[in-house]
C-alpha cells in the first residue's frame, strides 16, 4: 500500500468519524431540547388540571375502554379493578375486554372476566367481546370491540361524543386519565384522537437486580419523554396550522383514546401488521387528525429478562417498519417525499446507533485526544439522566422512585433496541410476519 493511498483510507475514516460525531451531538441537543420541552409541558399541564378538577364531575363524553387480551388470566382481574377506580363517573364509561376465539381450556380470560362482571355488578359494566375467525392478532380483537361498539351506539344513541379508549391489560393509568380526556374534548371540540404519556416500571419489582432489563425501562419511560411527546406536541401544531407533516407521529397501543367518528374516518383499527398503535397514529395524522398529548401516565410493565427485551423492540421496529407498506407518496413533490425520507432516517438511526456512536466516539478521539472521547461519553450520559430526572419530575411518586438506575448502565438497552430492530430487518428479510405471545 502507497503512503498516498494510507493518508487517503485516514483521511476518509476522519471524515466518517467527524460526520458520525457532528450526528451525535446534533441529536443529543436536540433530545435535551426536547426533554426540557415535553418536562415542562407535562408539569404546566398536570398543574392546571389539578386546580380545575373538583373530582367525579359529571363526564360529558361516553367512554368504552377496550381491553384486548390473550390467556391474560393471572392479571386481567386486577387490571379490571385499577380501571372501575378511575375518577370518572360509574355511568360513563364501560370496559370491554376483547378475547380470542382459540384461548381454549376451562379457564380463559373470558370466563375469568365473565365471572368478575357477575360478583361486581356495581361501578363502571364490564363485558367480553369474542373475535372469531383464523387468524388470531390483537388488532383483529379491538374490531371485534369497535363492532361492537358500533351496535351499542346504533341500539343507544348516548348523550355527548363517543370515545373509544384503548388499555393493555396490564395498563395501570393515573386516576385522572378519563377526566382529562374529558376535559380536552370540551374546551377543544375539534379534537379527535389523545394519547397518554406512557412508563414501563409497573413491575419495578420483578426488575430488581436486572440491571439491563431495569436500564430497559427506564429507558423506555424516558424515550416517551425524549422523542414521543414532543413530536405529539410538534405534529398538533402543524396541524392545526395547515403545515405539513415531515413524519406522521404514532400512538402507543395503549393509554390511547378516540372519537368514534375518527376511528370511522380511517376505517378502525388497522387489520394487517403488528403494532396497531402504531399504524393508528400513522392514520390518523395522514387524514388531518391531531393526537393530543395526555399529562397522565398509563404505567405498565417491561420485560424482564434480555430474551424479552430484543423480542419487544422487533415487535416495535417490526410496526414501525408497515409505514413503507403504508405510506404511498401521492406525487413526487418534495411534501410527499419528505414523510418517506424522514421515516427512513429515523429508523436508520433507529437500528444503527451502536455503530454510529462507536464511530463518533473515533473521531472524537482522533480529534480532541482522550478529553474528547470522555467529553462525549458524558453528554449521551448526561442526556440519558437528564431524561430519567424529567420521568422523576413529572410522575407519580411510585415511579419517579422507580425511575432510578445505576451510572452507565442506560446505554445497554440503547444497544438491545438496536439488536431488536436489526432482528426486525432480519424477519422482513424471511418473510416471517407473526409474534408469539410472551407469557405474563
């Protein structure tokens, strides 16, 4: 090799190192930009409902939640109880739990929810909706509960808007979840579709002495914080102005809530794909419709064991991935370019940021010597803390006690969801589109 061509591979690995660490920080100053934002929001927001709330006020809009479950014996009865506690009126709201025709056996999620409406008939009605039918996907049990909803409606016209509201079934929302969503329907009439804040330290517990499967958590409690909210917040400004969007935002699966007629409007929840959170949000914003933020968390739980962890962020990536299939660009202009180059971006980032970081980290040091490798090192970590003390500020006490890791921990799971999404690829790749449920 030539003394030229060696300066030349240098100078090239320069370049590719001085490019990944000008990426880098870029989007750390924005992910500190956007955690002060969504921290601040949240606060304001939780502040003055607090002063305007009074307690079980009488709802104006008629809520059905639904809760989609799969052998979800051991935990659905204490998820029913958590949501006939919310403080909302009994007579307002009804929960329906959507089950799967094949869960077989003599004790099912349906029977067990059967059981739990006849020994608690007073408070909020609980019922069971069964899809039927060969395939067998979450998103296929939510319409068998929309049908269904759409036949009460029909049979009953309620007093007020129609909301439907989505749960997990381990989903543990703040009591003043409801009486929120309420609130911002009345003094924003025009609003149509709302997500919660979401955290992932509900089985904090069962996290302890997992020190990756904890760092995943709360992780994922502070990537709500650092990347969902603000661009829920981004996108209802823009649409409310008429701008374009460069990059639909999603919905969570969960801790969601919807105008009836909103759902009509893009033709229910989405019946193909994993991830119909995901796909919904797509939706929605494709057709104008804004997702206004919720400054009440619906908690829930993470996985607890790194297995577990790659499987969840192929789900997601998975999910993430049915916008190519779903976004056709209606023109070659650069309005309906910008949504395809953005998603690709952000998923590239999504799946490569190990590789990304470690070549920053390169040019750091080729540059700025040790001082700058350490330099570098502390501000991803700083943005990471900074995100966890914004999920401390702006929760519930549990989980703001919950929301705790040790020092240089929260890069791990930032290296599993790459894994996961590198997995996701992998399946596209084979053509393997199906998720087996992961045991509660």
């Amino acid at each position: 090799m030539s003394a030229a061509s060696g300066r030349g591979g240098r100078s090239a690995l320069d370049t590719v190192g001085q490019a990944a660490l000008a990426t880098v920080v870029a989007y750390t100053a924005v992910g500190l930009r956007n955690i002060a934002r969504s921290a601040r929001w949240k606060s304001l927001a939780r502040a003055d409902f607090a002063a305007r709330h009074t307690g079980r006020e009488t709802g104006g809009a008629y809520m059905f939640l639904l809760v989609p479950a799969l052998r979800e014996q051991g935990v659905i009865e204490g998820t029913l109880d958590h949501l006939r506690s919310l403080d909302y009126p009994d007579d307002r709201y009804e929960i329906i739990v959507a089950v799967d025709e094949k869960e077989t056996g003599p004790h099912t999620t349906a029977r067990v929810v059967e059981e739990y409406a006849k020994h608690n008939p007073d408070g909020a009605p609980v019922s069971v909706v069964t899809h039927r039918g060969p395939e067998q996907r979450r998103s296929l049990q939510l319409n068998a509960a929309l049908d269904h909803v759409r036949e009460r409606v029909a049979e009953e016209p309620f007093d007020g808007r129609v909301v439907v509201g989505v749960y997990d079934s381990d989903s543990r929302p703040e009591p003043e979840s409801l009486a929120y969503v309420d609130s911002l329907l009345r003094e924003q009439p025009d609003a149509m579709a709302c997500q919660q804040t979401v955290t992932y330290l509900d089985n904090d517990r069962a996290l302890t002495g997992r020190r990756t499967a904890y760092a995943n958590a709360v992780y994922q409690s502070l990537w709500n914080h650092a990347f969902e909210i603000p661009r829920l917040l981004a996108s209802r400004d823009r649409i409310a102005a008429g701008r374009p969007l460069p990059y639909p935002p999603y919905c969570m699966g969960h801790g969601e809530f919807f105008d009836l007629s909103a759902l009509e409007a893009v033709g229910g929840f989405p019946r193909t794909g994993p991830c119909d959170g995901i796909q919904i949000g797509f939706a929605l914003s494709r057709a104008g419709i804004a997702v206004h933020p919720v400054p009440f968390d619906d908690a829930c739980q993470s996985p607890t064991t790194r297995a577990e962890i790659v499987r969840q962020h192929t789900f997601w990536f998975s999910g993430n991935l049915q916008f190519v299939r779903w976004y056709t660009p209606r023109s070659s202009d650069a309005r309906n370019l910008l949504p395809v180059l953005t998603h690709t971006a952000l998923s590239a980032k999504w799946l490569c940021r190990p590789v990304v970081f470690a070549a920053a980290l390169a040019g750091a040091h080729r540059r700025y010597g040790w001082r700058g490798s350490v330099a570098l090192v502390t501000l991803v970590q700083t943005y990471y803390e900074l995100g966890a003390e914004a999920v401390r500020r702006t929760s519930p006490p549990r989980t703001a006690a919950a929301a705790n890791t040790g020092p240089g921990v929260l890069p791990l799971a930032v290296a599993f969801k790459s894994l996961g999404a590198a997995n996701a690829v992998g399946r596209m790749l084979l053509g393997k589109s199906t998720f087996n449920k992961v045991e509660r």
